[in-house]
C-alpha cells in the first residue's frame, strides 16, 4: 500500500515543482505580455514531459497490450472534436463564468505560438500526466470508475475557474475511457489535440 500511494505522489509533487520553478519566475517578469499563459504551459511541457514519459514506460507491464489502430485513431479524432464543440457550446449558453475568459486568455498571442502550445504541449503534458501516470496509479489502489472520477476531478481543479473546471472534469471523464479502453496514452493525447483544435476552429463564443 506504501509503496503505491508514493508511486502517486511521486509525479504529482514532481510537476508541483516543475510549476513552481517556473512560474515564481515568471510571476516578476512582464515580458511575455499577454501570452505568459502559453509561455508558461510550454515551458512546462519542456521540463515535464520527458521525466512524465519514463514513469510511463515504467508501468508498460501493468498497463496490459494496447488496443490501437486507425479506426480507433479516427473514432478518438472525431469524438475529441465533437465533444468539445458540444460542451463547450452548452457551458457558453448556459452562462457558468469563467469558461470565456480562460478560452480568450489561451487564443491571445501568436498563432504559431498557439498551435504549438494547444495542438502539442498541453495535450502531452496533461495527458501524460492525469491519464498515463496518474489515472492508471490510481487504479493500483481503486477501481477503474473511482479512479476516472478522481483523475477528472483533479484535472477540472488544475484548470481553476468554475467554467473551465467543469469542462475540464467532463472531458477528463471521456479522456479516462479512452485510456481504459486502448491501454495507450496515444488515445487520450488525440482526444485531447482534437478537441483544442475544433475549439480554435469553431469557437463556442
């Protein structure tokens, strides 16, 4: 049990660090203007994702044999987009704050610096974290269901404000099936790249 609960520590008190070593700094400094947003996800990207991929390979043998392929490549492409158009349309309609403001913060700045932030670094950093180390760790101490719910907690809390938080935790649910069901972090890192790309191609707003 000892061990287990540090193997779910381990990462989370990782990336709290990493997230302190670069935003303290960046909390002084003015120069990233409006983009400091993206600046910081992408600087976070670059420190966490590599260390967050070998927990990753690290628990290959618990994970089981993966289930991909195109077809599934394209199921999770398609359901990715379409449930963040969907969601994001009803939150927007139904007036929870804060979802507008964080999607404008995210869309302010240059667009290649955009593309790389929201097409690459947050859906590897994100999902190698709440769904490839956090999610199937958990599921070392409880059952799937429980396991998806805590991950998608989580996630919905690291995005901050109501608006966001809720959709953050709802896309975290189907972001956990998706890892459940293919047993790769490929599955839940498509989802998540398609749903930020359908968000800068058909903004709810």
């Amino acid at each position: 049990m000892k061990i287990r609960i540090r193997r779910i520590l381990l990462p989370v008190l990782f990336c709290l660090a990493v997230a302190c070593l670069i935003e303290l700094p960046m909390a002084g400094t003015t120069i990233f203007g409006d983009e400091a947003v993206l600046w910081d996800t992408l600087f976070r990207a670059i420190a966490a994702v590599p260390v967050l991929y070998h927990f990753y390979r690290e628990d290959t043998v618990f994970r089981g044999d993966a289930k991909w392929g195109l077809k599934t490549a394209v199921a999770v492409l398609v359901s990715g987009a379409a449930a963040s158009v969907i969601l994001g349309r009803i939150i927007t309609y139904a007036g929870i704050p804060g979802y507008d403001a964080a999607a404008t913060s995210l869309l302010t700045g240059r667009l290649w610096l955009q593309l790389l932030v929201l097409l690459c670094a947050s859906p590897l950093l994100e999902e190698f974290f709440f769904r490839g180390v956090l999610y199937m760790r958990l599921k070392e101490l409880i059952p799937s269901v429980p396991a998806g719910l805590v991950s998608a907690a989580l996630f919905g809390l690291y995005h901050g404000n109501p608006g966001q938080g809720l959709y953050a935790f709802i896309m975290g649910l189907f972001l956990a099936f998706s890892m459940e069901k293919t047993r790769t972090v490929k599955a839940p890192v498509l989802f998540h790249f398609a749903a930020n790309a359908a968000a800068l191609l058909l903004p709810a707003s």
